[in-house]
C-alpha cells in the first residue's frame, strides 16, 4: 500500500454525514475523559485520560489532517494534531 492509497482510503471512509456523526461522538468521548481526569485519584490516570483523549481528537481531525497533509506532500504523522 502506498501513501497515496492510505490517503484515499482514509477520505473514503471519512466522507459524508455519517463521518459528520461519528465525530460528534468522539468530540463528546473527549469531553467525558476530561470530565473524569477531574475525579482521578492519580496523575498517571489523568496521563492515562489525557493520552486517550488525545488519540480521539487526532481520529475526529483524520479527514482534515489527511486533505493538509495532500496538499503539502507531506504524510499524515507529520501534520500535527488537534490540541486536547
């Protein structure tokens, strides 16, 4: 597999309202992780959240990332993702 066909594969499958529903899924799965970092009793559970929550924001931005990352020439790791 190429860069190229991972690119298409990943815009295929993020395309249309049903990508639109899943993101606002993921957008409230990272606020309920930042509620609960709130009653942790741990900070490697709060790293613990914080690393998940993150991993959910860089799948809600994977559509975006990818059409930045095409248009630079670039691959998706070396685009940053969104802030958590």
């Amino acid at each position: 597999m190429t860069q190229d066909e991972f690119n298409e594969a990943i815009l295929t499958v993020t395309a249309g309202p049903a990508w639109d529903l899943v993101k606002r899924g993921l957008a409230n799965d990272i606020y309920n992780a930042q509620a609960q970092a709130l009653d942790v009793k741990s900070w490697d559970e709060v790293c613990e959240l914080r690393g998940f929550a993150k991993g959910l924001a860089f799948m809600m931005n994977i559509r975006d990332n990818t059409l930045r990352a095409k248009a630079q020439g670039s691959s998706l790791m070396a685009v940053e993702d969104a802030n958590v």
